[in-house]
C-alpha cells in the first residue's frame, strides 16, 4: 500500500513497483489508508510523514492497532528527518526523499523478503557487528545479513564499531570501506592492535570496484578481504560463506605489515573519499533527477492535448511546483515565478495560518530572492556568506533551520527561485546537489509552459493572420498528412478542405520527397495540373512535444509572367544584352554614384563594320546569328562588374565601371580584335568589324546625354578615321588607335 497525497508522485511510485512485479493499492490520505488497511491487509505498507489529514506519527500507531498489521512492515518515506525522531516509532525503514527508482524496489524486496523467507544457514547463530554511517545503507545491510542468519549489531562509525567490538567480540565485521570517524581499514588495523580481536574477521564494503593495487594494500591492513557493493550483495554473501568456513577451519586473517602499510592507507582512503564525494555528487543528482521525472512528463501530456486550455496550463505549472517541493524532501517549501511586475509566489507547501500569510513578501527578505536569482546558482542559508542574527531571525520566521534558494532560469531568461527549507542543518549538501540537479528541467518545462500558455492565447490570432494571407500555408503532422490549411491554399490547389486535409503531403508537392528545406518546383492541383512553385518549410511545437511542419506555398505562376515581362522590357530579344531603355537607367544611375563617390569609368560606344553587306548578301537569318555571336564575344570579354547592352541594329554599349582611359582602351581594343573572327553559319564563314568610341565620366559628361555624346563623337572618328579601331573622346588627347592585330 502507498499512502501519498501527491497524485503524481503516488502514481510515480505505483508505475514503478508495478515493474518490479507487486500488485499496489493506493491511498491519498490517513482516513483512505486506514479504511483500506482494516479490509484487506497489505504485505508492506509506505507511507509519507505530511498527510493532509492526520500526521504520518498518528496513522502509523492507528495502523497498528488494525487486526493483522502489527507485524507488517511500514516504511516512512519523508523529505527531511523531523525533530521527533524515528527511533521509538514502529517504523520498519525511513526513506529520505527523493527516492531513486532502484533503492525503493530494492528496500521493499528486502523487507517483503525478511518476512517471506527463513533465514540461511551461512550465518546461523553467529553475531555480526555492521559498521556503516549512511543509514539507508546500513538499514539494507542489516536486512540482508538477518536474511543470511547473522545476529546484527549495528555501529554508526568506526570508534563506535571498535567500542562495541572491545565490549562484545563478534563472530564476524561488516563494515564501510570509508565509514566516519574512523575509515575501515584503520578499523582493521586497531582491531589486529587487540589481541581479544585480531583473529575476528573483518569484510569491508567499497561502493566501487578496488584495483589490484589497492587490493594489496587493504589486504595487508589486516582486512579478511575486501567487495564491492552491488543491489544483491552477492560478493559479500560470497566472502561471508568463505569465512565462516575459514573460522571453522582453524585459519587466521592475514598479518597486518608495517608503517608503511599505514602511510598506503592514508593515501587510499584519502583517494577513494574523493572518489566517494565525486560518485554521491552523480548518485544524488539521478535520484533527484529520476524522482521528478513524472511531474516533467506532465508537460509532454499537456502536449499531447490539441484543445489545450490556458486553466490546464496554470494547473500543471502548480502541480509541477508543488509536487517538485514535496518531492524533492522539503519539510517546508514554496515557489516564486518571475514576472513584468517582479517575483511574485505561485505554490507552497507546508506552510499554514499566520506563517503562510508571509509568504507573498517571503517573510520580510524578497532581496535574498532576488540575490539567488542574480547569482545564478543555489544558494544555501546559512553559509559563510550569509549568516549573522539577520539570517538567523529570517530562517526563524520561515519556521525552518536552513534553506536553500534555487534559482529558476534558461538560456539567460529568469523565471523565478524555488525555497526548499529543513528543521535540520545536516544534508544540506545533499539537499544543494539536489536542488543543482533539478532547476535546470524545472526551468524547462516552465519555459515550455509558458510557450504552451503563449500558444493558447495566440492561437486565434494565428489562424487570424494565416487565413488572412495570401500565401498558401499548408500544415503537417511527423507522418506527413495534412491537418490543416489556409483558404489561400485551398484556392492554389483547387480543393476543398475536407478533399486536402488527410491527405499526404507528397500528394500535392511531390518534388519535396521529405526535404526540410526551401525548395521550388511543380506543384499539382486537384485537376492534376501542375504549376510552379516555392515552398518554405518550418518546424513548430503545435503544443509541448506535438512537432509538426508548415509549408507556405506560393504559387509562381504569375511570378514567371512578370519575370518573363521583366526581361522582355529590359532585355534585347536576339542576343539577351540589356535593351536601350535599360541601359539608359544604368548609365544615369552610375553617373549620379560617380559623382557622389567621386571614382570614374567608361562608356564605349561599338558599332559593326560590314554588317550591312552581310545581310543583303546573306539575309536577315545571317545578319541574327552575326549579332548574337558578336554578343557573346561582349559578354565573354568583359568583368561580371560591367554593363553590356544592344542599343541600335548594329550598336553596342559598355559602361566599364573604375577604370582608367588606358585600360578601356585595352578592353575595347581586345574586344575589336575578337570580333574580327570567322563566324561560320549554314556553311558560310561570315566576318565583320567593330569600330569603338570611348569617353570618360564624369570628366567627360556628368549627364546621360552629355557622355553619350562624347562617346559617339568618338566613335564616328573612329568610323571616319578608317574602321576597326578604338577612339577616345578629344580632351583625352589620344585621337584614333588602330586595334591591335591580336
């Protein structure tokens, strides 16, 4: 039976014995359990301490006086040991939250075991002195030494082992490799110092693997042998059947060497301390981590819901905070969220009447909040760097003995600071690491829920504006159907929506095949015509874990229109130069940045020689093909930076931008010479010149009109002065060249 108010935490523990294979009753209060209790009596019942209706004290002494439970295991499971002790109480084990998955299967096993099974024979009738500090531990120990026949007497710390053993010799030591106080293997070694224990054997427990090495030492310490700490215990059972035969056999344990045996111990306990620390550190945070599971997953339910409402949201960010400080093992606890306004306290626990009402101003301190949250890391009261009166009266008022503050926040966004708070000052290391290892989910999935209540209320403003616009936007779901989409698309396809939706999306855009990307091709419409296409794809949490895409679509069939009227009123329709028209723009538009940025270029001005002859020899068909090789030798020699266009029959135009007059001149030479070459057409080899004009801007002509005019006035010298050459305009002061001869 479990009794826990926290339904998530309860059900979290239901899942988790149920794997282990224990059928589970489950109650939420004292009154329930006690019903339950008095009709069908449980093998083991577990039972948190902070029950909303009687304390966990009462229902464990009602529990007893039930027919049949007084002898039934009754384990105590609480965030924090209280001031009035266990010791006295009939409680069978005390499981300090939060509880791992593994050591609660593994205590009730034990405990059902003890009840279920007679005792072995390996240690029947002997006495066994357990030495061990950490009490769950030394709980776990004790049940399976009774389980294998020992007679159990337990030590707290080595001083205390060696007391009890002095006082009353054992048959047998179980201790912890690093118990307190005083460490095994310096047991072992004051053990072998009395000559009342120096034959009784000694079994130390290392919660990792000892090398070879180390083996040695620990053996010449005087221990019998050395295991390492597994669920079953199966080495230790191993080694205590090996000794007890050795005792019966006469043998003795090893002999403890000299000094420097000693000075090896120091080194290796001081060693397997850090080690130890390091390990409890992990241990600690994936318990931590593996008790708040259920209420993380939570989150992914309310993803799971399409018609999320916002009272949902608010209701699991409560039970998320709530159950997180009941889980986590504080006494006293409660949860601020950070806001436009400030933090502001969202959930409690523990906290009632006159105390509870202080809450909201977290007991006269919200700067110690505010401190955390800045800080970036939990902070502990007290501590070397908070303490004093002030510090002491504030955790007086808080009505605990320590507290630490767990700020909330993600990627640099603070979304608020946790108060765990306990009656005891020990642990709170434990407690630090625990609070470390669960801020970061928690402000996870408080971002998320705020992502999901940003959602929710944006939702109708969404489908407001998607089916506002005139882009198609199509969505989704992982498996590629679509769920939804927007008017706009239901008219560029040609469906309705109940003939879309359902459908796969590879129906419609079949040349995605899966791609995540942006991408253009033929879409297909109902009528199974095609058009063309550019598709944006974009992933997006419809709610927490729901993934799906949202593909806007915009038809392009009219784009195409408009690009094909675009070429047609900027480009020459035969050889693909710009047009006249366009080169006019261009060039008005270079002078304007010529001016202003003060740099300068030129204008070449080309007209074919022999054309005429070659079209009323040849006809038109030949003078097309001469004009569109005579383009191709333009575009193919001049920079991607410089602007070629047809402006006339056969007129050519360059605008060569930062360029000086002697390099134009070698361009337009080049480009002169290049022309001269054969063009072959139908079986005749057809040749033309090309005379070139060139002017300078700005110097000479700021204006469209102004440079044209220089260039053709230099062009005509060219013409005039015998074809086939390149001219400058006059204030250049270069006259007519001839174009090189290649």
């Amino acid at each position: 039976m479990v009794v826990e108010d926290n339904a998530i935490t309860r059900h979290a523990m239901r899942r988790c014995l149920e794997a282990a294979g224990l059928c589970v009753l489950e109650s939420p209060d004292g009154k329930t359990a006690l019903a339950q209790a008095a009709i069908v009596r449980p093998a083991l019942i577990m039972q948190d301490m902070h029950l909303p209706d009687m304390d966990g004290f009462e229902l464990l002494a009602r529990l007893r006086t039930l027919p049949g439970i007084a002898r039934i295991p009754i384990i105590a499971v609480t965030g924090d040991l209280p001031e009035r002790g266990f010791g006295a109480a009939q409680f069978n084990d005390v499981l300090i939250k939060p509880v791992e998955s593994a050591r609660l299967v593994r205590v009730i096993k034990l405990l059902l075991l003890g009840e279920a099974t007679e005792a072995a024979a390996v240690g029947t009738r002997r006495r066994a002195l357990l030495a061990e500090d950490d009490p769950v531990q030394r709980k776990i120990m004790r049940l399976h030494l009774r389980h294998w026949g020992f007679d159990v007497t337990e030590a707290t710390n080595g001083v205390e082992a060696l007391g009890l053993a002095l006082a009353a010799p054992p048959d047998v030591v179980v201790s912890d490799l690093l118990i307190s106080e005083m460490d095994g293997l310096s047991l072992c070694l004051a053990m072998r110092r009395e000559p009342a224990l120096a034959a009784v054997p000694v079994i130390l427990v290392s919660s990792h693997p000892i090398d070879e090495i180390d083996h040695s030492i620990v053996s010449h310490s005087g221990a019998t042998a050395v295991v390492t700490r597994s669920h079953d215990m199966a080495e230790l059972e191993a080694a205590l059947s090996a000794t007890v035969r050795g005792v019966a056999s006469g043998s003795t344990p090893p002999p403890v060497r000299s000094r420097t045996t000693r000075e090896n111990v120091s080194r290796l306990v001081g060693q397997l301390k850090r080690e130890a620390e390091a390990r409890e550190e992990l241990v600690d945070s994936r318990a931590a981590v593996s008790a708040l599971l259920p209420f993380f997953e939570r989150f992914a339910d309310l993803g799971s819901h399409r018609d999320v409402e916002r009272t949902n949201v608010d209701k699991t960010i409560d039970e998320l905070l709530t159950g997180y400080l009941d889980a986590s093992g504080a006494a006293l606890g409660c949860a601020f969220l950070h806001t436009p306004s400030g933090l502001v306290l969202r959930s409690y626990l523990g906290y009632r009447g006159a105390s509870a009402a202080e809450l909201p101003s977290f007991f006269g301190r919200p700067d110690l909040l505010e401190r955390a949250l800045a800080q970036g890391t939990a902070l502990e009261l007290p501590s070397p760097e908070l303490e004093g009166d002030d510090i002491d009266s504030f955790l007086r008022r808080a009505e605990v003995t320590s507290m630490i503050l767990a700020p909330l926040a993600l990627h640099g966004e603070r979304l608020g600071v946790l108060a765990l708070g306990s009656h005891r000052a020990s642990r709170a290391g434990e407690r630090l690491r625990v609070a470390e290892a669960a801020r970061g989910p928690i402000a996870q999935a408080l971002a998320l829920s705020r992502s999901v209540a940003e959602l929710v209320r944006s939702r109708q403003a969404f489908r407001g504006i998607v089916d506002s616009t005139s882009d198609g936007i199509v969505v989704a779901d992982t498996s590629e159907t679509i769920t939804y989409a927007n008017p706009a698309a239901l008219a560029i396809f040609g469906h309705a929506h109940d003939t879309l939706v359902g459908r796969a999306i590879a129906e419609i855009l079949p040349f995605l095949n899966g791609a995540t990307e942006a991408r253009t091709g033929a879409g297909v419409r109902r009528d199974g015509s095609k058009f063309p296409s550019a598709i944006t794809v974009t992933r997006f949490e419809d709610s927490p874990g729901h993934l799906l895409r949202a593909y806007v679509v915009r038809d392009l069939s009219l784009r195409e229109t408009l690009d094909q009227l675009a070429i047609l009123a900027n480009r020459d329709g035969l050889t693909g130069l710009f047009n006249r028209r366009r080169f006019d723009e261009h060039v008005t538009t270079r002078l304007d940045e010529a001016l202003r940025y003060a740099f300068s270029g030129a204008l070449v001005m080309l007209d074919l020689d022999g054309f005429k002859a070659i079209n009323d020899r040849h006809g038109h068909q030949a003078g097309d093909a001469v004009l569109k090789a005579v383009a191709d030798v333009l575009r193919a020699g001049t920079r991607a930076s410089d602007f070629v266009a047809r402006v006339g029959g056969d007129e050519f135009a360059m605008e060569l931008p930062h360029i000086q007059v002697e390099d134009a001149v070698i361009v337009a030479s080049k480009l002169v010479h290049a022309v001269r070459g054969p063009i072959e057409w139908h079986g005749h080899t057809l040749r033309v010149g090309m005379s070139a004009g060139i002017a300078v801007y700005p110097q000479d002509g700021g204006t469209l009109e102004h440079i044209m005019k220089a260039s053709d006035t230099a062009l005509y010298r060219s013409k005039t002065a015998g074809r086939n050459r390149v001219t400058t305009s006059p204030p250049m002061g270069r006259g007519a060249r001839p174009a090189p001869a290649g």
